[in-house]
C-alpha cells in the first residue's frame, strides 16, 4: 500500500468513526427525550416499540385521526435487542400500556463479531425481553410483530445477511416465543410484498424501510387489533 492509499484509509476510516459516533449520540438524544416524555404521558394507552422500522411508523397521528385510543411510538433506529434491553424502562415500562406492539430485533441479524450465532443471540435476548413484560406487566396485553420482509434488489450492505429466508426464520422463532410466553404474534404484511415475496421495490429506498403508503397499509391490518 502508497503512502497515498494509506492516507485515504484512514481518512475514510476517521469519517466512518465520526459517523458513528454522532449517530450514537442521536440515539442517547432520543432516549433522552422519551425519558422526559414519560413524564407526562397518559399510562395505561398503546404502546408501540422498537427500532427504525417502529420509529418511522406515524401511528400516533394515525390513531388520532381515526379517533382511536391513544398511542405512543417509543421506536429507535439502529437499536438492537441488547440497546433495547438496556433502556427497557424508558422503550417500554415506564409507560405501562394496557396494549403493546414490539418490534424489535432486524438489527441483531448480522454476521457476529465472534463469529458467533445471530439467531442463538437474536432469540436468547428476546426471551429475555419477553420475560421481564411478563414479570412486569402482566396485564398487558402483548403483540409480538412480524419481521418485515426485504426486497434484496437494493443496494445496502445489510441484505447479506438480512435476508428474506433469515427474516422467516426468525419470524418462526417470533411466533414460538409468543406462544410460550401467551403473547400475541401477528403477521400484517400482507399488502406489501411483491408477486416474490420481496418488500416492493418502488416503495423502498434501501431495501430495508419504506414510505409512508406501506405504512398505511400496515396500519390498516392493525387497525383490528387498536
């Protein structure tokens, strides 16, 4: 390697450390700032929680133009089960729902720095979450949500891993937790995928989120359950 090469290398290497270092420290602004909405917020209403997929869901305006009970969106980007577990009073129990939706865990399925299993992690962390809900909540009343699929046809470094065939398999462990824990799993989905299965492309820009049309569509199949 240049003294030329090695220069733009770590150039490039200092900007991806800055980068994620901001994008640390809007997370701990955003938990910051639902610490201090818990304060005043109405217990006993929805909850819906969960990483960007949960962040980017407009369902409190939704729930308030159809006139429906309350709901509050305690959604984080790039949260992972173990950053959800760590703020598990502020994402969910200090606002103590009478109903709650979570989705949590798209993040976790990726390779592991160990080299490790990401489904062993991914499902040992969500029973943990599944256990304390149950120990501390347990009137309320609990819908594990499907994995959203994928369109792999876009370019973003996480489909390596983030397959659809990862997210079925994960969705399946989803749905067992939820029996053995007596929670809800519900599939809404339906609606947004293409004639392969796969998110639909127009609708995605990363192949990961999506605009605000699928969300509408998700929140019309939740609507029975609101």
């Amino acid at each position: 390697m240049t003294e030329k090469e090695r220069t733009i290398q770590e150039v490039q290497q200092k900007y991806m450390q800055d980068m994620m270092e901001q994008f640390h420290e809007e997370q701990k602004r955003k938990l910051n700032n639902y610490r201090q909405q818990n304060a005043y917020i109405q217990k006993g209403q929805t909850l819906f929680t969960g990483s960007s997929l949960m962040e980017m869901f407009p369902i409190t305006e939704y729930c308030m133009n159809e006139h429906l009970p309350v709901a509050y969106n305690r959604g984080i980007g790039g949260y992972t089960t173990d950053d959800f577990l760590a703020a598990i009073d502020v994402m969910l129990l200090d606002v103590q729902p009478s109903k709650l939706f979570i989705n949590i865990g798209t993040n976790d399925i990726h390779e592991m720095p160990d080299g490790g299993s990401w489904m062993d992690h991914l499902t040992e962390n969500y029973r943990k979450i599944c256990q304390i809900i149950r120990e501390k909540l347990p009137d309320t009343v609990v819908y594990m949500m499907a994995y959203y699929p994928v369109n792999p046809h876009r370019d973003s470094p996480a489909l390596q891993v983030r397959t659809n065939e990862n997210i079925c398999r994960a969705n399946e462990m989803v749905q067992g937790l939820a029996e053995e824990f007596g929670f809800q799993y519900i599939d809404v989905n339906d609606g947004m995928k293409d004639e392969e299965g796969n998110l639909q492309f127009d609708h995605t820009p990363d192949g990961i989120h999506f605009d605000s049309a699928l969300y509408r569509t998700v929140f019309e199949r939740l609507r029975p359950y609101l």
